[in-house]
C-alpha cells in the first residue's frame, strides 16, 4: 500500500479547495469490462507486489476460519432499527444490534471469489449511486455464518488496489471470510470529498456512515453473516476514515477494528482539520499498524496513530500495535513459504476478536500474539 507518491501530489493540489482532481494511478482510467484498470494491474507505484495469481483459490489446506464454530442461537439475524442497547456494569457491549435495513428492496448482488467477477455497480445509498466489490470464499456454503470484513482504500486508489495490494482474494479464500470493498464516492468524476472519505467534511459522513450500514443491510439479506463477526480495516486516507468510523454510533456494530498508516489526524496544511477521538459504548479490540517515525506524508502518521492507539487505550479498549520501518508504505510482512498470505496477522487478529469482549479483553493477554505476527508486533500495556 505505497501510497506516498498520489497522496502527496492530490495533497498540495487540494491545499485551497474542496474537491482533489483525479491525481492518483487508479485515476481517469478506463475500466475494463471486468472492472478492473491498467493501474490496478500494473502500476508499481502503488506497492511492491504484482498482484495475485487469477487463479487464486482455495488452498488445499484452508487454515484456520474466521468462523467461530456452529452459529450461536442466543444472536439474533432480524434486521431492525439502530439499536446498540445499554452497556454492561463494566462498560462494553456483549450483543451487537440487529442488522441495520436497508430502504427499499435490495438489488440482487454480485459475488465472486475473484474481484473481477465481483464489482456491483449503481447500488443507491442515500440518494447516490454506489460502486463495491463483494468476494466470497470458493467454498461459501448458506448452512453457515461467515464473518464480514470491510475495506476502505487510500487516495485516489480503489477497491481493487485494496484486493490486490492486501491478497484479498487469497485471505478471503483461506480464512472463510465475506469481504466488501467500497469505493469512494464520486461526482461528475471526481472525488465527492477532499482525501477521498469525508472525515474532513464531516457534515457529510453521516451519508458514507450510511453506506456502510446499507451495504451491512443488503449483504447480511443475501448471505449468511455472523453479527458477532463485522470487522472493519483501512490503509492510509481510508485508515484515517476507519479511525472516524471508530469514533461514531456505527461501530457499535463492529467486533474489530484495523488502522494501517491511518489514526487520528491534526491539523495538516490547510489547517482546517483534526479528529478526536469520541468514545463509544462498543470497547471493541483495535489493531493499529504504521511505518514509524518516517511515516509522514504531509500529515505525520506516526502522531496521528500514536494518538488513535493512546485514545483507544485510555478509552478501555485492547490494542495491539505492529510498528514497522517502511515509513508511509505497504508493511513489510514476509511472505509464508506455504504460499499464504502474508498479512495473516490481519486476518487472525479479526478472527480472535469477535464482538463482545469485555473492555481491555484479548485472548492475547493470555497466550500472546499469535506466531504468525512480526516481532515488530506487540500488546499494547
């Protein structure tokens, strides 16, 4: 996820305005009839991997499943009105709410193990028309509840630079899990918002909020989701948004949480901006990953997720941190000899943190990271 070269760029283009013209390697690229573009294939310049064999699939050992076992009959699958309820004695929320529903009737959506078989397009969400990838497992089957993971991209990027650059396509296929991948809003073909996500214009988040929960809707109709299991995941602009997510009603919908060069920004040149943070009842788990005291891209990335990791914590929330040395880059996990993905921590760390944890609670308290995880990771005191 090298994001530097585009961020930079869009950055003092936008110093003076409301709107960033497309600037990035995904931007004003014909998209072919599958969705994807030449930049989602072979642009280098949005991080070091080549992208994922087309005939990823699933692996003759599938690994651990994000799939907590047999569905727990004590949580509900009816849709209904936003409801996070009322916190426990000791603070946190065990049960999620009830799926959010969606105004209207769903359309009919487009799923694929492989995103070039998985862009829904025109999906209407509060008022817009949406685009979004959805990638199943290869072996989805409706008797079972699968986790959902949602993934916001960085600037000027799109969702398949998030399923190229993450392996989403493999994970997805070796952890069992559902994933939904957005793409940012855009009018007369350009960013609706500023860094591409509207935690800058925050008077417009309620509608992107409302995009997720629409997506939530329609997806947890047409398939079969664990409630326990909505895990969120953003890298750079979109882990600064994952960030605001974090801080609004809508994460109480959420088991965990993943910032990847994200947090909580101050003010950058415009000086027009800072997110604090806004505790919530959900004290869901958090896993806050950046390049260091190097990642700085016209906003300091090191402050802003030092200052998301701190609020998390002060807030009663368990985090893990993995601080790595590749400044504003994708993290330099290693690739498993086994032909896995490398960001197993990702995906493991959604896995062993469903919904309803008591505040500061982690399975890693006990038995310590996982050895899928860098020593560059660590528990957070």
């Amino acid at each position: 996820m090298t994001f530097s070269r585009c961020l930079v760029v869009s950055l003092l283009a936008c110093s003076s305005c409301g709107r960033v013209a497309p600037e990035g390697p995904d931007a004003s690229v014909p998209e072919a009839a599958d969705g994807s573009t030449p930049s989602d294939s072979a642009d280098a310049s949005i991080g070091t991997d080549a992208g994922l064999p087309e005939d990823a699939g699933t692996p003759d050992d599938a690994g651990p499943s994000l799939d907590g076992g047999a569905p727990d009959a004590s949580i509900t699958d009816a849709g209904g009105p936003f409801d996070a309820g009322q916190p426990p004695s000791d603070g946190g929320l065990r049960v999620p709410p009830p799926f959010p529903t969606y105004a209207g009737t769903c359309p009919t959506l487009v799923s694929a193990p492989l995103a070039m078989n998985a862009r829904n397009r025109a999906f209407m969400s509060r008022g817009d028309a949406r685009e979004f990838l959805l990638l199943v497992p290869p072996t989805y089957a409706p008797g079972r509840r699968y986790p959902v993971v949602f993934g916001y991209h960085w600037l000027n990027a799109s969702a398949n630079s998030v399923v190229r650059d993450a392996q989403l396509e493999s994970a997805v296929a070796q952890y069992d899990f559902i994933a939904v991948v957005p793409e940012n809003l855009e009018t007369r073909g350009m960013s609706a918002y500023r860094f591409n996500w509207p935690f800058v214009e925050t008077m417009f988040a309620p509608k992107e909020l409302g995009f997720f929960e629409d997506l939530l809707a329609c997806v947890s109709q047409q398939f079969t989701i664990d409630p326990a299991r909505v895990h969120v995941f953003g890298a750079s602009a979109g882990g600064l948004w994952t960030a605001y997510l974090s801080t609004t009603p809508a994460v109480n919908r959420v088991a965990s949480v993943l910032t990847i060069s994200g947090g909580l920004g101050e003010e950058n040149l415009t000086g027009l901006w800072r997110t604090d943070f806004v505790p919530q009842p959900n004290k869901f788990p958090a896993l806050v990953v950046w390049g260091g005291s190097t990642d700085f891209f016209i906003l300091n990335f090191d402050r802003a997720s030092r200052r998301y990791r701190d609020a998390l914590r002060q807030d009663s929330h368990f985090v893990a941190q993995c601080v790595h040395s590749s400044g504003h880059g994708i993290p330099p996990f290693q690739q498993p000899a086994d032909g896995g993905t490398k960001f197993a921590p990702f995906w493991e760390f959604f896995r062993d943190h469903p919904y309803g944890l008591p505040p500061n609670a982690s399975p890693y308290r006990q038995t310590g990271l996982p050895p899928s995880f860098p020593s560059l990771c660590s528990v957070v005191p």
